[in-house]
C-alpha cells in the first residue's frame, strides 16, 4: 500500500494521448509535436564549454546546501539591479526550479492549509499542494481580458485557511503576463491577510510585448514573498536541473534545510553552467527573438481559422487558443492527433477553466510550425 498522500496525486492527464502518439510514430506517422514544453535549441555553446572547463577542474563534488556562494551572489545582485530591491547571496536558495516550489509550499502548509492556485495554470502546483497535505483551491482567470485576474473570485476564495496565494507570470499555459493594476492589487491583498505569495516566474525573460511587472517589484510584501525562477526555459537549461528562489533570508534558511535533507545541494556542474549562463544575456536574447518570430507566425495563422478564438501571447513559448466545436479538449486533441497528425496539450489538463482549449507550444522550428498550421488548416477546411 502506498501512502494517502501520494494516493491523492493525479498522474499526467496526457498520458493516454502521449501513448496514442508514441502508437502512431511506430506505425511510421510524422506526427508534429506542438505539445512540448521546453525551447528545442540546445544550451549555448559557451555554457557548455564552461561546465566542462569546470568539471576538468574538479567541480564535481558536493557544493553548499543553499548553493556556491558566487553564484548566490551573482543572482542577488542581478535581481537587486534588476529591481531595486536590496538583496544578499542570505537571500538567495539555488535548487531546481520545480524544487523551489516543491520546498515553498511544503515548508508553508500544513495539514488541511489551502492554497490558492491560477485556473488555467501548470499542472504541477495542485499535485504539490496535495503532496504537502494541503489543499488545491482555484481562482479564474479571464480570458475576455487578456486572462487577467479575476479579482472577485480571489477575494470570494480566501478565507482564514489560506496559507499561500500561488502567480505564475508569465503564465503556462495562457501566454500572458499579470498586468501592472493585478499586481498593484495583489500586493494590497496580501499586505492585509495572513498568506504568503509564491511567484513563479521561470518564464520572465520570455516577454515579447507589454509591461511585464514582478512581484519583487513591491518590496513592501517582501517578507510574504518567495519568488522562484530558472534556466530552463530562458537559456534552453531543461536538462542541467537548475534554478533558485529568492525569500527572506529567514525563510532561505528554513528552505535550505529541506534541501539538506532531500537534494543536499543542487548539481555542483549545473551550478557552474549557472555561473556562466546568468551573465549570457544575449544568447537569451537571440532565443526570444526568434521565439518572438514564431509568436508573431502561429498567431497570424491561427487567427484565420474560424474554429478557433485567441488571446494573442505575450510571453513564453505557448499559445492557447479556444475552440468552438461540440466536444471537449480530450476530444478535440484525439482528433487533431489522428487527422492532423499534430499532438498539442489538452486544455482540460490546466484547470476546469482550461476546458475547450488547446495549448500549443512553439517551441519548435518554424518549418515544424508552417507544416503543423497547414495541416491544422486543411482539417478544418
Ligand atoms: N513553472 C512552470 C510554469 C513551468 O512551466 C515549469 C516547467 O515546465 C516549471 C515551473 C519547472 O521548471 P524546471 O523544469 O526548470 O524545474
């Protein structure tokens, strides 16, 4: 028997699709994946290089729980700048990015707390909450308004068992950024309650248009915040494991000791690819430039087709486009599967809200994307 808790995790929702489209590349299909969710450029060279100039040197033991301090420092200070808040490497935890969630909202909730999660949102947060004995609860997002926040059903959601109020801007799976009057109010809202805010931004670097605000912006609520970011997806890292979270140096302490005690201390060589890649700003910014290209295509192309209606994204490698046909996301993503021969993510995994849309990922070649648009189009002819 395994434990309630691990009971309560729901497995991957796509599951079931991603066998069909496995089945389907066996039978010899050229199935186009829109459905991946990382960028499909290799980490960049000089990145590399460094990690294995490291590695030669000897790099390849255990480091500091919390992270090598040089790194820890570098980051305080590039979000000090970035910011102007004051932070120190005592601020700073560097652990893999969906660890720093992992070891925010375990260290935060106790049996029965609940959290406040986006719907639509990453599917990983509600299986975290459940993992901590927490309990998974959901406030809208509005699609009508570019999926701003719905601010009254957040306030109709709180209540004195609300431990953590959980943003994710830029947002997967919506592709939008949390606008500055959403986060002004959110500041507001959780200077007056009892909760703490956890902002993922791993997709922050990701933003094409529009005025991207972080929650270290208000540093008034800085002793409520904890703010988790990466690599993966600005410097094509997926693989290395590596991010960090950025709290009250109190709150970095009693993060690090469930990190002594599960993952010791993040990748030693990861850390030092770290090292290299968080001064790398224009490999970032020749990624975005491109991934902004491909923004700018699907969207025009997607826009044409009469079935679907779309948020434009402003950020990250993800559009989610609504459709408007009788059936629902499982349906509609089956079908795209077996007559489009393209696989995206059933809307329905990301929240009830997420229900009738699809996200596609355009984290992959423009001839990949001209190919799956053409074959998305002829279906719907
Ligand atoms: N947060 C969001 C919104 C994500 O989409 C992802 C990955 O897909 C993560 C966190 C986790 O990032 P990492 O793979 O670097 O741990």
């Amino acid at each position: 028997m395994v434990s309630s808790r691990v009971n309560a995790i729901s497995e991957s929702s796509t599951i079931k699709l991603l066998n069909k489209e496995n089945e389907l590349r066996k039978k010899g299909e050229n199935i186009i994946s829109f459905s991946i969710g990382e960028p499909d450029f290799t980490t960049p060279r000089n990145i590399i290089d460094f990690a294995y100039k490291s590695m030669l040197e000897g790099k390849t033991h255990y480091t500091p729980s919390s992270g090598i301090p040089m790194l820890r420092e570098k980051i305080a200070e590039k979000y000090s700048k970035r910011y102007s808040i004051d932070l120190n490497s005592n601020n700073v935890l560097v652990t893999p990015t969906k660890f720093a969630l992992f070891i925010s909202i375990f260290s935060l909730v106790d049996e029965g707390d609940e959290v406040l999660l986006p719907d639509p949102g990453w599917v990983s947060y509600s299986e975290m909450v459940k993992m901590a004995g927490g309990i998974p609860k959901f406030y809208s997002l509005k699609e009508n308004d570019g999926f701003s926040i719905d601010q009254e059903d957040l306030k109709n959601k709180i209540n004195e068992k609300t431990r953590v109020i959980l943003i994710n801007t830029p947002s997967n799976p919506t592709g939008t950024i949390i606008k500055k009057e959403d986060m002004d109010f959110l500041k507001d809202f959780v200077m007056e309650r009892n909760v703490y805010i956890i902002s993922d931004e791993i997709y922050d670097k990701l933003v094409y248009d529009g005025n991207f605000v972080s929650i270290l912006n208000y540093p008034e609520i800085f002793h409520k915040t904890i703010f988790v970011n990466g690599f993966s997806k600005s410097h094509a890292m997926t693989g290395w494991r590596i991010g960090y979270m950025i709290a009250e140096s109190d709150l970095i302490k009693i993060f690090d000791k469930v990190q002594q005690h599960t993952l010791t201390c993040a990748p030693s060589i990861s850390q030092y690819a770290a090292l290299k890649a968080i001064d790398d700003d224009k490999s970032v910014m020749e990624m975005v430039d491109e991934f902004k290209k491909r923004r700018d295509y699907i969207y025009s192309r997607i826009s044409k087709i009469s079935i679907f209606n779309t948020v434009l994204p402003n950020s990250t490698f993800y559009i989610f486009p609504k459709f408007n046909l009788p059936m629902n996301s499982m349906e509609f993503s089956e079908l795209l599967l077996e007559k489009a021969k393209v696989s995206v993510v059933p809307g329905i995994s990301f929240g009830k809200n997420g229900e009738n849309h699809i996200r596609i990922s355009f984290a992959t070649s423009m001839e990949n994307i001209k190919e799956g648009m053409d074959r998305i189009e002829d279906t719907f002819k």
